[in-house]
C-alpha cells in the first residue's frame, strides 16, 4: 500500500444540531440526531442486535468513521444486550480523521459521555496505519483505518457479518462510492452478511448488487423516504486464498511455548479471542532469555518512501505504547517511560525537518529537534558528534519482565503459565498438537500450538512426525547481545545521574526507576558464549561515548546481562503458519500457500521485542482463529514466515 499524509477534518460546529464539512459541503449527520440516526439506519438496516446474539464474535465495517457516533451507538447497544455476542469488531475507514480537539467538542454533548470518553482517551495519532483501539476488556474492539477507503478495502483480510455504508453525499463525495469499492465488498463479505445506508442513489444500489448483494428499498430516516438495505447472497461466492484460511477456525485452546515477551503476547492476544491458553517455558520462571532485561524502548522509524518496515515499525510502536499506558494505567505493568530521543550523526535539523513534513507525520507520531533542544529534553550532555534528534512522543521505555507478567496478568482469560516444563518433541494425533518430554509422555496438548521460543522453537520443528517441509524457514542468525548496568549509588558518587529519556543511536542508554543506568548493547554473531564478558563492557562504554561526553563508571564484570537475538535476513519477525506441503513450481503470492492446520510462528523478534511482540501476537491471533487482521495484507504477506521460500521459488 502507497501511504499518504493525513489531511485532518475541517469542522464547522457553529451548527450544534449538524455538524459540517465544508471541504464537503455537507452534514456528518441529520439534524434528527446522530444516535438516532445510526439507530434506524444502521444497526436497523442491519437487524441489530438480533443478528449477533449468540455469536462468539461479530464483524461490522463502515465506510466513513467521521465524528464516530455510529461507533459509539453500536457499543452502547451491545452493551445494553444480555444476549449479545462476545465479542463486536467495528473496522472504520476514514480519509481526514478528527483532530483531537474537535472529537472532544464534536462529542461534548454525547449521549453517552462515558463511551465517547474512553474513545477519546486511546484517540491514535493520526498516522496511515491501521489503528486497533480495545474497549470492554477487549471484548469491543475499534479498528481504524486512516487514509483511502478504496486502498483499505483492497488491503483488509476480514470476514464482515454487517456493512456501514456511510459517507457524505454521492454527488459530493464520490470516492467513497466508487462502483470499484463497493464492489470490493463481496470479498469481504461473510455469508448472509448484510449491508445498510441511508441512500438510494442507483449507482450506490447497482454497485452492490455487482459484489453480490439482493438490494431493496426501505423506510427512511427523518426526512429521507427511503434508505437502502441489502443481502449478500452471490451466484458464485469467491474462495479464500489458501494461506488466508484461519489455521485453527474454531479451537478452544493453544499452547503457546516460550514465557517471553513474544509468548505472553500471542497467549494475551489468544485469550482476547476467547481460547484457554497454556503458555509452557523451559526455565523456572517467565521472561528469562532474551525479555529478562531490567529495561528495553520501543519506538517507531520513518524512511524516505514510507517502505515496509518503517509502515510495520510505526503501526507496531504506537501499538505498544497504547497498550503499555492501558496496562500501567490499571496497574499491571510496573513503570513507563514515556518518549524516546533517538541520535543523528549526519543530517541536520532541516533535512530531519523536511523529511517529517514530506511524509506528513504527526508531532504525536515523532518531531526533530536540534541538539541544543535534545540535550535540554534529556537532561544530560550529549556529543558533539550528534547533529539533531529525532523525538518519539509515543515511544518510550519499560521492564521486559514486567511486560511479560502484565500480560499474562491483564489477559481476558487466565493463561495457565508452566514454567520448568521441557519440551523435547511435537507431535500431532486426532486434529490436537501434543508436546512430549524426553520420555515421550504428554506434557501438554491442545487444538493449536505457537512457536515463539525463538532458536528453542525452530529446533522442535524437527521433530515433528508427520513432517514439516524442508527449506521454507530461512537461515535465522543468532545473535548475542550484552547489556551493562550502573548501580544509582555509582552515578551518585561521581555526582552523576541517568538521562530523563531514554536514548538510542550506535547504542543506547536508559534511566531506570530506582536511579540506575542501562547501557549497551554488544551484537555478536553466532557466538553462544553466556558469560558476562569485561571486553563487552568496554565495547559498550565506548558506545556510550557516542552518544555522549558524560564520563561514567566501568562496570563490575558481574554489572551486565547476556540474551540472544534471533534475526531474519529482511530483519523482520516470523509470524503466521507453515506449508502444508513441499512447495512446487513458482508461487506468485505467499497467501495461496496451503498451511500446516493449528501451527504457527511468532518468533525472529531481532532486537525490537518491545517494539513488536505485542501487535505480532494479534496478527499470530487472527491468523490462527480468523478474527480481523489488525496489519494490512501487504504488512501480514511481508511477516509470513514462508516469504523467503515464495521469493526463491519466483527468482527459481
């Protein structure tokens, strides 16, 4: 997908009863009232609530977010519903996203202010990503796609139960009405999915009876006579690519090997979509390899073209950073801390400047900075050698341990941790994966299994009996990496202190809680050596003093950490399922790849763990169960763990 800058919303509020647009020249709603409205037309035009009782999960996308009172009149009457489904996905796709300010006026006056308050509280920068905001527990899950209805629809991997057909007038607005768009639905469409809007325009109608629709007319809103209600129900309904059919479509329950960062991630995100979890590790507690440094950041990237990783690295960033300030608000996580300074040592303030501008990101997204102003943010002194800064508002540092037990704690069901549990082979009888020690008794079994214990998990693959295609897992470089530490009462003695953000460039630095400094880190490839190495220190000092003049103290031998990366050649993590058979011929898309049926990955985290973990599981969740992908299907396509063979069989 092309990204392009956001352009927010103009609104005119001097109409309190109908708020416009003038870009548009036209109302967000009826004067009649917006609840009101959303009441009738859509959740009306769509039999709701009836059509989602007794459903494990149901699927409304509308096309126009706009004020978001559709929204809001869709969660409060799920709310009110005891018979409700257990869980409401409300994807939303807007071109010019209200600003902050303007969704606080636009709903100053709800009638619900509680809803329209916690909607306000996760409100996204307003970025060309795909957004996902949890509510209710994240039994209500809000997901906004910002930019080109036309491009979102084309990029959405979701099954869709009821459409909100939404948008300013057809003669105004005509590209959320595009015959190509609506047609687009049917791929969408789940069966007997419904679809509702306020106009009857005859292009609007013809354009959903070619995706596949029956359409009638029915009694309008106020002072509309008629509005539009529709069924799908197609000659001939187009069949699911093979490598998007749900690896586990109806599974209770998963096992999930690694206690990681990685593992609580994809266990929280299973039980979000109602699977009893056991989450096994080898060693004796949670978060002891890779995820069991006292600190680590998160933050996003930008590039000039706005390519794959910098789109991934963004939307998983600011995934994290809500999350993390959902779960230190409810007192889960330990401490946060917010914002990022990362170094530049070449371009300038300008260049930095121009980039930002050209890509048009937010200030809540990243901002540049000259020196001067990331030495002030920061508190310490920083090298000459720094030519400018880039600032992450939303990036920021926290305790990997601590992310670890808050997810595991803050799950939506319990997640039966097992630690000290050795897992030697894998095996699969009667549709269930079972996980079998060294004396081939039954440690665990369940209807899917995830793989997110990093080098761990790639070596089990090899002992499956039924046999995993050869060759389709790249080369994974293992990599070490150590940190080293500084005791408060260290820095105090040379009348020193930590930085007040954290800051990253060759290396980086982290002030932690009770005062103490984190610094590092080493990459060293290949190497297995887990002994705190005194040369690694000094490798890390002499990193340090790149980023700043500011003398510290060397370490004690026993002062650092030692984990192990695992990185894949694109350096981008492994998430999604294996190939159910060995690869023949040329494969143009990976997605047509049939998968082995409930395994999958999560794993190849590289050394942004924190930056990933948490959005890679919901992607590692709806793949296994079918949910909404909360990545676009180029992201999702750019993660599949079978990318590098669908690559090799092309170039073959």
């Amino acid at each position: 997908m092309k990204t392009q800058p956001i352009r927010p919303a103009e609104v005119d509020f001097s109409d309190a009863e109908a708020p416009s647009a003038p870009g548009f020249g036209d109302v967000y709603h009826a004067r009649a009232g917006a609840f009101a409205q959303a009441r009738h037309v859509f959740l009306g035009g769509n039999e709701l609530p009836q059509r989602w009782r007794g459903r494990a999960r149901f699927v409304i996308l509308e096309t126009g977010f706009g004020l978001g009172n559709n929204f809001l009149a869709t969660w409060a009457a799920w709310r009110a519903d005891p018979q409700r489904a257990e869980r409401l996905v409300f994807l939303s796709v807007e071109k010019h996203p209200l600003r902050h300010a303007d969704l606080r006026r636009a709903h100053a006056r709800s009638p619900e202010p509680a809803l329209a308050a916690q909607l306000l509280a996760q409100w996204p920068a307003l970025t060309h990503n795909l957004h996902v905001l949890d509510f209710e527990q994240s039994r209500v899950r809000l997901m906004l796609c910002l930019g080109e209805a036309r491009d979102w629809l084309a990029e959405l991997i979701a099954e869709v139960d009821a459409f909100y057909l939404d948008g300013f007038s057809p003669a105004l607005n005509p590209d959320i009405w595009d015959p190509y768009l609506l047609r687009s639905l049917g791929r969408l469409a789940a069966p007997e999915a419904t679809a509702a809007t306020w106009s009857v325009a005859r292009p609007v109608r013809d354009g959903l009876a070619s995706a596949g629709f029956e359409v009638r007319k029915v009694q309008g809103f106020a002072s509309k006579g008629e509005m539009s209600v529709a069924r799908y129900c197609p000659r001939h309904a187009p069949q699911k690519p093979a490598g998007r059919v749900p690896l586990s479509s109806g599974a209770r329950s998963a096992i999930v090997l690694g206690a990681g960062i990685a593992g609580a991630a994809c266990a929280h995100a299973l039980a979000a979509q109602g699977l009893d979890v056991s989450l096994l590790d080898s060693r004796e507690a949670s978060a002891q390899a890779g995820s069991g440094n006292p600190g680590g950041l998160f933050h996003g990237t930008l590039n000039p073209d706005d390519g794959l990783h910098a789109r991934f690295n963004r939307a998983a960033a600011l995934h994290t950073g809500r999350n993390a300030r959902a779960l230190l608000a409810s007192g889960h996580l330990p401490w946060l801390q917010p914002g990022l300074l990362r170094m530049e040592m070449q371009r300038d303030l300008a260049t930095l400047q121009a980039q930002i501008e050209r890509l048009g990101l937010p200030t809540d997204y990243v901002q540049a900075l000259s020196r001067e102003q990331a030495c002030e943010m920061a508190g310490w002194p920083l090298s000459p050698a720094v030519t400018a800064a880039w600032y992450y508002p939303g990036g920021g540092a926290l305790p990997p341990p601590g992310m670890v037990q808050a997810l595991i704690a803050a799950a939506a069901r319990p997640v039966h941790l097992r630690t000290g549990c050795r897992v030697s082979r894998l095996h699969r009888a009667d549709e269930r994966w079972q996980c079998l020690d060294a004396k081939g008794q039954v440690l665990a079994e369940a209807e899917a299994l995830v793989l997110a214990a990093g080098a761990d998990s790639l070596a089990l693959l090899d002992t499956l009996q039924a046999g995993v295609p050869g060759g389709l897992i790249p080369p994974l470089n293992i990599q070490r990496g150590q940190i080293s530490c500084l005791s408060a009462e260290q820095l105090a003695q040379g009348g020193l202190h930590a930085p007040r953000l954290p800051l990253a460039g060759a290396g980086y630095a982290l002030g932690l809680p009770d005062g103490g400094l984190v610094f590092g880190a080493t990459h060293q490839d290949g190497d297995r050596d887990p002994e705190i190495r005194d040369s690694d220190h000094q490798d890390n000092l002499n990193q340090l003093a790149q980023l700043s003049p500011q003398p510290v103290p060397r370490p004690a031998q026993a002062q650092g950490r030692v984990g192990w990366r695992l990185i894949a050649p694109d350096r981008l993590p492994l998430v999604g399922g294996l190939a159910a058979a060995p690869l023949g011929g040329r494969i143009d898309q990976v997605r047509m790849i049939p998968r082995v049926p409930g395994l999958a990955l999560c794993t190849a985290m590289a050394s942004r763990g924190l930056s990933w973990a948490l959005l890679c599981g919901e992607l590692l969740a709806s793949r296994l169960t079918g949910a909404p992908a909360p990545l676009e299907a180029s992201l999702v396509d750019a993660l599949d763990p079978l990318r590098f063979a669908q690559r090799q069989s092309r170039q073959g």
